[in-house]
C-alpha cells in the first residue's frame, strides 16, 4: 500500500467549514490543481503574523511552534526594514561590485569551523543541495549519493532523485543509496556509530562494485524527516569516514538544524564533531525571504568554479544580502542560540512531566529547539500510533497551537517553534499539550465503551 504522504492534511468532507473559507478553498482548487494541500483536518487561514503568533481573518491568535523558516519570528520588524530599506535603494546581481555582498559572506563564513571559507549563494534550500550534488559529482568523479531511509532534501529534479521521503510517485535515482538510522531501527545508542558505519559502509561497496562510485554522504544532521534522530553525538563520524576513503564529500544539509537551533552549535554537524567538505543553507537566513548559500571548503568550491560556470541571476542579491545580515545581527546580538537551547531544556522538562502524568507519549528526543515526540503507547499498532499522533495534532489546532507530524509512521510530533520563544510561550505550549492529550484519551475512552 503506497504511503500517505501527508496525513496531516484536509480532506474534502472530512470537517464542516465556514462558507468563507469553504469557498476559498473551492476557488483555490480550481485554480491550483491537485498539487497543493491544506494543512490539518480543518483548514487554518491567517491574514497576518507577529513574532510567535498568527492570527486568521477574526483576529484569532494561534500559537506558531511549526515553522522554522521565520526563525527570528513571523514579520520580524528589524528583518523587515533592512529588507525595505535594501529595495528602495537597489536590487541588483553579484556580478556588479556591492560591499555588502563581501561584508555578509566574511561574516557568514566566520561562524563556520577553520576551513570551510568559501561561499556560493542561491535562492533556496533545494537549489543550495542541487549545486552541493554537481559539485560533488564534478570533484569525485562519481555518481553515487547517500541519504537516509526517509530522507528530504528539497523540490529540483536532481535533489527530488535523492528523496525517498517525496514517496513511491517520485523515482528515485539508480545512483542513490539509502542507509538505516539507529533510533528508528531500534538499535542501542552504545552500538549506534558502529551500525551507522556499518550501512554506510554496506552502501558505498555496493555503488562501487555496480560502478557508479560515491559522489558523496548528503545528510541533514537532524534527521528531521526520519523523525527528529539527533543522538548519539558524533553516531555519524565512522559513515563519513567511510565516504571519504571512497573519495566522496560530505553535505551537510543545514537548512533546518542551521542558525543556532540546535541552541548548543550554530550548525548542527557540529554536535557530531565533523568538518563537512559543504554546507547547505536556506529558509530561516533570511528569516523567509528567499536566499541560501552553499558554504564549504576551498579546494571542491575553487575546484567547481574554475572548470564550469554557475550562474543565478538572483542568488545573493543586495536585497537578500541586507535581510540576511540582519538576521544575523539579531542572531548574534539577542544571543538567540543561546535562547535555543534554555528553551529548549524548558520544553523538555516541560514535556517529561507531561508523560510521567498521563499516557500518550512514548519517546522525546530533542536538540536544542527541535524535537520529534513519539505518540501513542508501545502497545499500540503502527497505524494507531499514527492515529494517535493526528489526533492530537488537530485537537491542539483547533486548541490554538500549531504542530504537525513526522517519521516513516508520522507518528512523532514534529515541534519547530521561532528561535525567539519564550518561557512564557513554551509554558503556554505545555499547557496546551496536556489539554491535548487529556482530551484525545477521553475521546478514546468513550470511543471504546
């Protein structure tokens, strides 16, 4: 049976809708076709947003611990007027002289470990993986990609190829391997380096031996799609070893771990105790506005751009430039990595508490402020788990809280909230997740007798 790609979506009939958005809804499926879907049984619709809040046409508040792409939250005031600023002087391309271009990329690099010095900026996430592949495949002079099982590293046609998370519709590449994660395999963390090794290791001999060769070990170092699998610390060193001996690069695809939320490192390779040879960036650096980068080490970025031409007329333009450098202003001044990870203790000792007082969460797992929270009890079946974890999705919803779901099972609630919460956000979320479960395990209750 194919998998629902998006279980956390609407379905014609499912829930009664207002007339107001029942016919936007109507006039959007016209108009857009079956490629787009709504978030959550019962559609939300917002018309403005402020720092950790959106609010819909009635001025209703919802609670934002979802989206990452505004890190330094929704309409950031500070963002938006270097962005405005920016465009009412001029908006143009890297291949004019521009101050500004230089100043953020030496700032940007700074944060990096020594080594990695070099920058190619582009619009998106998606494009920052496309380019990191070509210029793998061009230094090693292979074809062969690692990714996890569930892996998702973006929308182009060459990135679409390497995500097995995109589903059985889209192909994937005769010349991707998949590997296994410890956590989601049930395998102690005490053995999780040796096993990671041991699949990457599995997958390299076999792209050898078919002669396709490794190009190189694309990974998100939170493997957020997988399910949010952050420990144990440096699980993954021996698998990048491995690729390396086999003349492959490692990307570290850092446009959800990125930025400081994993509140201990700026870059979340960097709890593994890795140099990636590139890096990979996009949504949360310019808090939304579209800008990534590719950053990485001279030799394979010197290497690439000597021998073949990269052009994208609007990758790092003055616009984009200022409203990056603000954000990491802000980063750096408001110490907002540091925030990261107080709140992101905060949620989990909130979380914690939680669990030992009523059933319904099986696992929490977390860096900083990202965290995947496994529903439903171990006795539970998979597809009851998954239930489970909707449920509660949509009861905080309609509870003004917004969530949504991941892992192979979609059973782990992915929680991503804008680096600038607060405790008093964190505290409202607990409270709503208790109300959340009270309610999904009465329902269930009553459902029962």
């Amino acid at each position: 049976m194919t998998r629902d790609l998006m279980p956390n979506r609407y379905r014609p009939g499912q829930s009664a809708l207002p007339p107001r958005e029942a016919a936007l809804i109507a006039r959007r499926d016209a108009v857009l076709g079956a490629s787009y879907r709504l978030q959550y049984r019962q559609p939300v619709h917002f018309v403005r947003g402020e720092g950790m809040w959106l609010y819909d046409p009635d001025d209703r508040p919802y609670l934002d611990f979802y989206n990452n792409v505004p890190s330094l939250g929704h309409c950031n005031p500070e963002v938006n007027t270097a962005m405005a600023e920016q465009a009412g002087r001029i908006s143009a391309n890297t291949r004019y002289l521009e101050p500004q271009l230089v100043d953020y990329a030496e700032r940007l690099v700074a944060t990096f470990p020594t080594g990695i010095d070099r920058v190619v900026f582009t619009c998106t996430g998606s494009e920052s993986n496309d380019l990191a592949l070509r210029i793998a495949r061009l230094c090693s002079g292979n074809e062969g990609v690692i990714v996890s099982d569930y892996a998702y590293h973006g929308t182009s046609a060459a990135v679409a190829a390497v995500s097995p998370n995109l589903g059985d519709a889209v192909v994937l590449s005769p010349n991707v391997r998949m590997v296994s994660l410890p956590g989601p395999a049930g395998v102690p963390e005490a053995q999780a380096a040796a096993f990671f090794e041991a699949q990457v290791r599995a997958a390299v001999e076999d792209l050898n031996r078919r002669g396709i060769g490794v190009a190189a070990l694309l990974i998100d170092s939170i493997f957020s799609s997988d399910g949010v699998c952050v420990d144990p610390p440096g699980f993954i060193a021996g698998g990048v070893a491995a690729v390396r001996e086999a003349g492959g690069l490692l990307i570290a695809d850092e446009v959800q771990p990125g930025f400081g939320r994993t509140g201990s490192h700026m870059w979340g390779f960097e709890r593994h105790k890795v140099v990636p040879d590139l890096v990979t960036l996009g949504k949360p650096m310019g808090n939304g506005f579209p800008i990534g980068a590719v950053v990485g080490q001279r030799e394979p970025l010197d290497r690439f751009g000597n021998t073949a031409r990269y052009s994208n007329t609007f990758a790092g333009n003055t616009v984009g430039i200022a409203t990056a450098n603000a954000v990491m202003t802000i980063l750096q001044r408001d110490r907002i990595q540091q925030n990261a990870l107080a709140m992101g203790q905060r949620l989990r000792a909130g979380l914690e508490k939680i669990a030992q007082q009523q059933p319904g969460i099986r696992a929490i797992r977390n860096a900083g402020l990202f965290f995947g929270v496994d529903m439903g009890g171990e006795d539970m079946a998979l597809h009851a788990q998954r239930a489970f974890a909707l449920d509660v999705v949509n009861t905080l919803r309609d509870d003004g809280v917004l969530v949504s779901t991941t892992g192979e099972n979609e059973d782990a609630l992915k929680v991503r909230p804008p680096l600038i919460c607060e405790a008093e956000h964190v505290d409202l979320f607990l409270a709503a997740v208790d109300r959340a479960l009270a309610k999904v395990a009465d329902a269930r209750n009553q459902g029962l007798k």
